[in-house]
C-alpha cells in the first residue's frame, strides 16, 4: 500500500495558519455568541439602538441581567454606546456583527 505524502500541503496549511494567540482570541469570540441571551440582545440591536431599561422589557428580564450581558458584549467590542442625558444607548459596534448574525441565520435556514 501506498504512503500518502503530506508534507506539501503541510507546509501550505501551516504558512497560512494564523499565530496560536489569534485562535484563541477567535475561539473566545465565538464563545460570546454561544449565550443565548447574548444572541437575543445583538439581534434585538439589529435594527435599533435602545436603552437597558427597553432590552430588559424587550427579552422580559431584569435590568440587571441585561446590564451584565452588555458589559460582555462591549468588552469584545461587539456593541457600543452613546449617552444621550442620563440614559445610555447601545448599538452594534459595526457591519462585522450584523454579517456574523446574519451569516449564522442563514447557515441554520440552509436546506440540507
């Protein structure tokens, strides 16, 4: 039997492959999509900004529990935030996460 030689795509695979630190930045931002409570706030963020006290009313939760998501959310640079008087607005923080979501959606909707 006949022993396959890797080692040409071997070396291809590993000049592309990203630095070990970057994977694992990649792998802690999918792991921040892996909440689905996560998932309901970025998806109600889709089309409209809104305050705490509206996503808590939104999803039925506590402002509390929403406040702690979001603090998530903003520290991975997914949402962001603008003060308008006392009361703060969140958004997405760009096109990057409405193409993450969007891509993900219509990965599950895909007929096998």
């Amino acid at each position: 039997m006949k022993e396959h030689n890797h080692s040409e795509i071997l070396a291809r695979v590993k000049n592309e492959l990203p630095a070990d630190e970057m994977l694992c930045d990649l792998s802690d931002l999918f792991k921040i999509f892996g909440d689905t409570t996560r998932i309901k706030i970025l998806y109600s963020l889709f089309e409209e900004e809104m305050c705490v006290c509206a996503i808590a009313e939104l999803l039925g939760m506590t402002q509390s529990a929403i406040s702690h998501q979001l603090k998530i959310l903003k520290d991975a640079n997914l949402v962001g935030n603008r003060r308008e008087g006392k009361t703060i607005y969140y958004f997405l923080s760009d096109d990057h996460v409405r193409t993450i979501i969007a891509q993900g959606f219509e990965h599950l909707m895909e007929e096998d």
